[in-house]
C-alpha cells in the first residue's frame, strides 16, 4: 500500500489505464511527498487551489515538472506558475514564504518564458526559510485540475526531481 492510499482513498499511478494517455505531473524537487491534505497552509491543504501534492524537499532547486510556459515568476521568487497541455501548474515553495519578499529565493525564469521539464526555474535556501521561522514545503497543484479528470498520485513516500509525480485520466 502506497503513501497516498494510506492517507487517502484515491487511484494509484499502477492504477493508470495505458490507453488513456493522460497527462503527467513530474517533481520539479528531490524529497518525500505527503499528501496535500497533510500541507502545512490551509489554503493548500484543503485543495482550494486544486488538487496535487506536498514535497519536504531535500534540496533547494525548483526544476520544470513539465515542459510548457511560464505564467507567473514573481519577482520575491517563492513560487512559479505554468502552463502544460492543458494543465495550470503552480510550484510553492514554503509557507508564508511571501513575506520574506525575496530574501532565500532566487527566480531563473520570467513569465512567457517557455521552458522543458527540467530546467531549472528557481532556488532556494532552505536555511534562511528556517530561520525566518516558515516550513520549507512545496506544494504542487494543478490549479485547474477540476477540469481535467481523474488524479492519478505515485505510491512512492519518496521522489527525486523528474519522477513522475501524478497525472491526469479523462475519467
């Protein structure tokens, strides 16, 4: 049994019907994923921005959980918007991570910006969130998943940057 069916009562990505093609989510950062109801911001954790996951990240590099294009960088480089196949993707770093208006965060890409899964988006420094006293978690949604099926979450308790995270399945 899988992290995610421990947690919750969802499909499995040994679940994934191959005819489907659906569309796929990798991790944009090497750690140990946790359920998104188990984030550590409400907002998130309640799925108000849609569905996806959390990753305690083991390093402090953000890279492209898919190819596709950038639709928001803020400047303060705590978090990175983009759009793949159809799918809005939003990676946070942190929470209220906002507040510290840049300082630990360095952004490498601008909004319009295409990009591959892969590159490199943002960095991180994991110590000076910790000492502006705010979790380091990243939170991965797609913010327009209600529109796009069946979530499709891995069984892994652990990742690395560019396993495949979730995916989508026309229910």
């Amino acid at each position: 049994m899988g992290l995610f069916d421990r947690f919750l009562n969802i499909n499995r990505m040994a679940d994934v019907d191959p005819v489907c093609e659906p569309m796929h989510v990798y991790s944009p950062v090497s750690g140990s994923v946790m359920p998104l109801t188990e984030f550590p911001d409400p907002v998130f954790s309640q799925g108000i921005l849609g569905q996806g996951c959390g990753i305690e990240p083991s390093d402090g590099r953000i890279y492209a959980p898919a190819d596709g294009e950038i639709t928001s960088a803020p400047s303060t480089g705590h978090a990175v918007g983009l759009e793949s196949g159809g799918m809005d993707i939003l990676v946070h770093v942190g929470v209220d991570t906002v507040e510290m208006k840049g300082k630990g965060f360095s952004i490498k890409v601008s909004k319009g910006q295409k990009v591959r899964k892969g590159e490199l988006l943002l960095t991180f420094d994991r110590k000076a969130i910790a000492a502006a006293g705010h979790p380091c978690t990243v939170a991965v949604v797609v913010t327009n998943s209600e529109d796009l099926g069946t979530a499709i979450f891995t069984d892994s308790s652990a990742v690395s940057t560019g396993d495949c995270l979730f995916c989508f399945c026309e229910d």
